[in-house]
C-alpha cells in the first residue's frame, strides 16, 4: 500500500464530467477510499440538466499513484477525465512574484519626472552625498536573496534553473510577512572567489544581503569575507536562521522539563552549515556541554573546560580523523538531541538511551532523522522541521523580523547580539500560561512574530553599536 505524505507537494486537482444523477460521484469517493488517498476540496465548475464538471482534489503518496487513481476514474461508468493537473505546477506558471510600480505614468509630467530629465536631480544628489541613496531609492528596503544553486532545500546541487522557484519563495516570505521588496538572484558559478566579486558589484543596489542554498563549508568563507567588505548585513540564512529559530525553542522546551541550558548536555548531529551555526548559538546562549556528530561519529567535544575556546575557533575544534565515539554512544545520557543531518538516521531503541524528559528536535527534511510517530512516544518535548508535525523549527519565523529590524535602522552587519536578541523575542511570544510540550514556539502566521523580532534586532543594533540611523516604527 502506497504511503501518504501529507504534503501539499503531493497533490492533484482532476477535473470530472459526471452524469447529473445520485450515486455517481459516490463512485468517485469509493475509488479514493480504495486507494487510500486523502480527500481534499470537491468545486462544482459548471452544472446542467445531464451533467455536471467538478474539479476534485485529493492526496497521493507519488506520481504512480495518482496515475493509478486517474485510470480507475476512467473506468468508471458516467465519469469523464477532463483534464488534471498538479497544483503546485499551476502556482508557479508564470512565476510566483512581479515588480509593482509606486508611481502612476498617466501624463507626460509624471514621465519625465520618474524618468529623464527630472530624475538628473537625484542622480546628481546622490553623487554629491552616496548616503542619499537611501532616501531617495528603493535601497533601503530591499533584500538581495542571493544562491549558487548547489544545495537546493534537501535536494543537493541542482544549479541556479532549479533554485529560481525557492528564491522566489524566499522573496514571496519577506514581502508578505516583513514588507520588504526581494530580489531573487541565482549565479551560474560555484566558485567563492567569482560569487564574492559578483555580490561585491551588486551590494549598492541592496540594503542587504541574504545568502541561501549554498553548501558547506563554501558557505562560511563566502558570508565571512562578504561581512568584511560590505558595510550592509549580510546573513546566510541557512546557518543563522535556522539556529535562532532552534535556540527559542530549545528555551521554552527547557522550561517545560525545568532544566538549566547551562547543565544540559546536548547533541547535534550534523555539523553542515545549519549544525555549525545551531552548535556556536547554543554554546552562546550558555550550552557548557554539547557533542557534535557527523557521519564518521562525535568529532567535537564541548565541556566547561573548553567551551571558550571553542567559541573562538569553532572548527579548529572538529577533529574528523579521531571520532569519540558512535551517534548512539553520544545520546548516552544525553537531555537534548538536535539533528540536522539526514532521514532516519534513528529508532526509538536509540532515543532510550537518553536522560529523562527527552527533548528531541529532528529537523531533517522530508524526512526527520527518527519516525516522529514513534518519537511522541518516548519523548517530552519533540520538533520538527516540517508543518505536519507541532513545533516546526522554521526559519522563516526568524529571518524577515531579523532583516526588517536591520534595515529599520541602517545596521553595518547582522551580529551575534542581534541574533540572540532575535531568539529572546521569538521565545517570549509563548506565554507560560500557552507553553506547552506542543507549542514551544510561535505560528509563522502570528502576527506579533515579524515585529517582536524586529525591535529586539534594533535595540541589540543600537547596544552594539551598527546601527546607523533611529527607527520609528519596527
């Protein structure tokens, strides 16, 4: 039997011409129940006298599968296949985001005031004062979303084609939930060196710089030199969304089973750029004991004696020629477990080794690292990355309020006091009275989120000193 995935990825819209009389569409429901796909919207397109057109969407566990439903609607008696289509595919025809015009262009006044000869003026304002740009363009509320393609979602190196749609996506998010305008941009190079100089010679037309889908360890030294060149914040999402994210939840899940973060000890599985980002927020945020695992086993150790030391210079502590120990030793007593590595990795044989009170945050995507079905029942608190599940640790909780707060106030860079401020905000949107082992961390569609996180990042801009201008509002 097929497996459903109950994933808006895995859909079908399959539009039917029935016979108007009872009894015929009750053919169409037995077939979905005999293949065991999940029912969705049923919308009547057009009625007459003899027949009537419905457009019917419904789940599926893969292509075959609904391949296999569509031609066993076609063998049933009064029923017509009209036509079906993926929904997905129908979203994203045409693209998924357009430029909008703040101006009308109704006279020729209105022309040759956006356009030449007015706009000399502000061209020669800005030449005679660069920090006008910000006022009088769309610099400073735009976001550059920038990727190489080379590690698309949980998909790998697909290149810049395959990466549009996300960046797409990504652009779609800050527009709707931070009302900041931007812009998808997919290089056709892999080289840190090309994708340093190409970011450099587009920066002036951004007030920052997002950095996505770009894999390890390429990553750290194409944000690390960028933030030393650029003078606007530049973040690879990725590593620092995903950990602020990860840190609030882990906060509230910490209050729920009444433990010290400073006497946790904790392990990551994966030290890719998401893992490396979530092990140095956490050893920020007070972590004193953490083991950091790859595929070759636990290559880091974190205790009280090294933990600044390890803050310094996070990688010069990785040794991947002398594992410890196995993932499974490492959960040995352990009270937190944090994956982002790769599906089903673990059992919940494995989980039992661990402390009571077990907070488990498998975030790998599709697929979590253990069944999450078996880990609600060993488990006090579990996450996941996904939305089926409670407690999705999404970056998109973190990233549009941390830009929108950057831009508010003009800031150089985007700095780890920012970031922790970031996380603070996040998990105080759950009060003590909503806390509760399924709700750790707030909706993406709270929309208390974008702001809360927002003043948090500018009050730590202005502490730290890369603010460059007061904001108003957040």
């Amino acid at each position: 039997m097929d497996q459903l995935n109950s994933s808006s990825t895995n859909r079908l819209t399959v539009r039917l011409e029935l016979m108007n009389k009872p009894g015929i569409f009750a053919q169409v429901v037995n077939v979905l129940a005999d293949e065991h796909a999940n029912l969705g919207a049923v919308d009547i397109v057009e009625a007459m006298a003899d027949k009537v057109i419905r457009d019917v969407t419904f789940d599926i566990a893969n292509e075959e599968h609904g391949q296999r439903i569509i031609e066993a609607f076609n063998k049933l008696e009064h029923v017509q296949v009209v036509s079906f289509s993926d929904p997905i595919f129908l979203l994203h025809l045409g693209g998924k985001i357009h430029i909008q015009s703040k101006v009308p262009l109704k006279t020729r006044n209105q022309l040759s005031m956006v356009y030449t000869p007015g706009v000399a003026k502000i061209c020669r304002a800005i030449a005679d004062d660069h920090n006008k740009v910000n006022i009088l363009t769309i610099k400073s509320n735009s976001v550059a979303v920038i990727t190489d393609g080379s590690a698309i979602l949980g998909l790998g190196n697909l290149g810049p084609e395959a990466a549009l749609p996300v960046m797409e996506g990504k652009a779609i998010i800050f527009k709707e939930f931070a009302d900041i305008d931007a812009w998808p941009i997919c290089l056709a190079t892999q080289d840190v060196g090309e994708i340093v100089e190409t970011i450099k010679n587009i920066a002036p037309v951004f007030g920052g710089i997002n950095l996505e889908d770009i894999s390890a360890p390429r990553c750290f030294e194409i944000e690390s030199t960028l933030k030393k060149i650029l003078n606007i914040p530049v973040m690879h999402d990725d590593q620092h969304g995903t950990a602020v994210v990860l840190l609030a939840a882990l906060k509230n899940a910490l209050k729920i089973v009444k433990k010290d973060i400073k006497n946790i000890r904790v392990v990551v599985n994966g030290l890719g750029s998401a893992g490396s980002a979530c092990c140095k927020i956490l050893l920020a945020a007070g972590v004193n004991h953490l083991l950091g695992c790859n595929r070759k086993g636990a290559v880091l150790s974190v205790d009280s004696d090294n933990v600044n030391k390890v803050k310094e210079d996070f990688f010069a502590h990785i040794d991947n020629q002398n594992p410890l120990m196995t993932l499974r030793e490492a959960l040995n007593g352990a009270d937190v477990f944090i994956g982002v590595s790769a599906g089903n990795l673990l059992t919940p044989e494995d989980l039992k080794r661990m402390s009571q009170d077990k907070i488990v945050f498998a975030m790998a995507n599709p697929d979590p690292e253990v069944n999450p079905h078996e880990a609600f029942k060993i488990c006090r608190v579990f996450a996941t990355g996904r939305s089926d599940f409670p407690n999705q640790i999404n970056n998109a909780l973190a990233f549009p309020g941390i830009f929108r707060g950057a831009l508010n106030v003009r800031a150089r860079e985007i700095n780890e006091e920012m970031k922790l401020a970031a996380s603070d905000a996040l998990a105080n949107l759950v009060s003590q009275s909503q806390l509760n082992e399924e709700y750790i961390i707030p909706s993406i569609f709270d929309k208390r989120v974008v702001l809360a996180v927002a003043t948090a990042v500018q009050e730590a801009a202005y502490k730290t000193k890369v603010a460059r201008k007061r904001a108003f509002i957040a």
